[in-house]
C-alpha cells in the first residue's frame, strides 16, 4: 500500500487577513462546530467583532448547553505575543462567567504556562482555552484545518475545589460523577449522534439541540426515585416560544416521543419545559443500563421531533 506524506501548508497563503478572512471562515456554523467539537462546547457565533469595553473580541459565541454563558475567541495566525494575552484578560474581567478561547499558530511555553495558571487560580465559571492552528495537506488532496489544544481547564479540579471551598462535596455528587462517566461511555459505544458533555459531580448534565436558548437537561434523583429528560426553553422569549410549541406541536409531541410528556410553562420563572420522566433510582447500578437506554431513546426522539422546530421559531 503506497502511503502520503503529511505537509504542513503556512497559515497566511490559506488566510491573508486575520479579521477579514481568519475569522469570517471560523464564523461559519461548520468551522465553528469544528472548534466547538475540539474542546467539548457547543458553540453557537453570536457575533463578530464584538465590542468589550473599549476592545473588540474577534468572535462572541455562545454554549448551547447555557446561553447566559458567553464564549469569547481570540485570533492570531501567528505565534502568541503578550499584546493578545493582556486582551484576553481584558475580555475575562468583562464578563462574570465566560470561556476565553486563544487561538494562534504556536504558543510559546510561557504563554502556554500562563493560561494554565489563570485555569488554576479561577473559579469554575472562568475557562481558559490555548488552541494551535494548522493546515495540512496529502499530496494533492484539499487542505484541511486542525485544531489542537494546548492548554484547557481541568474541570474535575476546578469542581471539586469550588464544592470544597462551599462545603458541598459529598459522596452523592462523587456518585453522580460516576454516572455520567458511565452514561457518557455507554453512549459513545452506541454510536451516538449527539454529543454528551463532560461529567461532572451533580445531578444533571446538558446535551445541545442546535440553538442556543434552548437544550436538554438530563437529571436524576435519587428521592424521588427518579430520572429525567427536561427541554429547558430559556431564551429571551422564552414564554412565547413554549406557547407557541405547545399550540401548534403538544398532540404530535405526545404521538412522536411520549404521552407522558408534561408542559411546564412554570410562570413563576424565567425558563419553561417539555419533561418526560421515568421511575428509576440512579444508585442502582443493576439496572444502569436500563436507565442509559431509555435516556439514549428518548433523547433522540425529543432531538428528533424539536430540533426543526425550534430552529423556525
């Protein structure tokens, strides 16, 4: 078998311009899935260009999995310099909670060693992300981008200091942990085509459905013996857009997913819901897999059925 070679193309023949090529391409909901897909977010572009004070982000985006969790990227298609960690700096102490992500050509070990020293020393609403950028080709074929991550958040670390600090650390939360790292492989061995986020000791965890506002909660309780699938609606209309689903799709829903589904509009809150549950305890781990089909299940089916139509709304 006759193998290619792996060439490496410079940055600047593929994008001249930072601000009016490098970042249009990364705007684009394909490239910006691809850097979302590295680092384990749902990204969502908001805008580009976005001022912060008296600077500009080259990229706002969003987590699908958090709307009020804004994503800031910073670009440079050449190696990292002090101007652009002093900017994202700047940009972190604009916003309460917020992941920055640095995007360069190479990252020199001193500024790598800083964005790991700004992940140990905040809280674990504050993320800092170091990504290289790169073009390779294979002989003749299309040159394709790659991200590669050179410095990122230790969640788990981050977590357990904050819920030590709290005092809330308890066996429970190391148990949840537990059962999202095994949910998570269950669904990775399944083929799955959504996307499970990183455990994390507590009693949920957020899978996207394509717009920011808007996802899905997957919870467990062990007092009321009980697991959970929730469409969180929080966007800035949220009441109108639960109406409007409610109105035109409740019976097809009931067809399509399940006639146990319930509709909270929850009037006394921003958010409201479409929830589904079932009678399972998740500390018995006998019936795990069980529990991890039925949530794989009808997590499709709610994917499947709202996703087209919450993109109309």
């Amino acid at each position: 078998m006759k193998l290619g070679k792996i060439e490496k193309l410079d940055l600047r023949d593929i994008w001249a311009n930072e601000a009016s090529d490098f970042t249009p391409w990364l705007a684009k909901p394909e490239n910006i899935k691809l850097l979302g897909d590295t680092i384990g977010i749902d990204l969502e572009v908001e805008s580009q260009e976005k001022s912060v004070g008296a600077f500009r982000a080259d990229i706002l985006a969003r987590d699908m999995n958090n709307s009020n969790h804004y994503v800031l990227i910073e670009n440079q298609l050449e190696p990292t310099n002090h101007n652009h960690l002093g900017q994202i700096i700047t940009y972190a102490a604009g916003l309460d909670a917020c992941s920055i992500i640095w995007i360069a050509k190479s990252f020199t070990e001193e500024h790598r060693a800083a964005l790991d020293w700004l992940n140990r020393i905040t809280d674990e609403n504050i993320n800092f992300f170091g990504i290289e950028i790169e073009v390779i080709r294979i002989g003749e074929s299309v040159p394709a981008p790659q991200f590669n991550v050179v410095a990122k958040p230790n969640d788990w670390s981050k977590t357990v200091r904050a819920n030590a600090n709290s005092g809330t650390i308890s066996d429970t939360k190391i148990k949840q942990q537990e059962y999202w790292t095994a949910f998570r492989k269950h669904a990775l061995d399944r083929k799955v085509a959504f996307k499970v986020q990183k455990p994390l000791p507590q009693h949920w965890t957020n899978i996207a459905i394509g717009k920011s506002g808007f996802h899905l909660s997957l919870i467990v309780n062990s007092a009321k013996n009980e697991i959970r699938i929730d469409l969180e609606i929080n966007s800035p209309t949220a009441k109108q857009d639960f109406d409007t689903l409610k109105s035109k799709y409740e019976e097809d829903a009931r067809i399509a997913i399940s006639p146990d589904l319930e509709w909270c509009r929850l009037d006394s809150r921003k958010s409201s819901m479409v929830r589904l549950s079932a009678s399972h305890n998740f500390l018995n781990q006998s019936n795990h897999e069980i529990q991890f089909d039925w949530f794989i299940e009808y997590i499709e089916k709610f994917i499947n059925f709202f996703k087209p139509k919450i993109q109309l709304l």
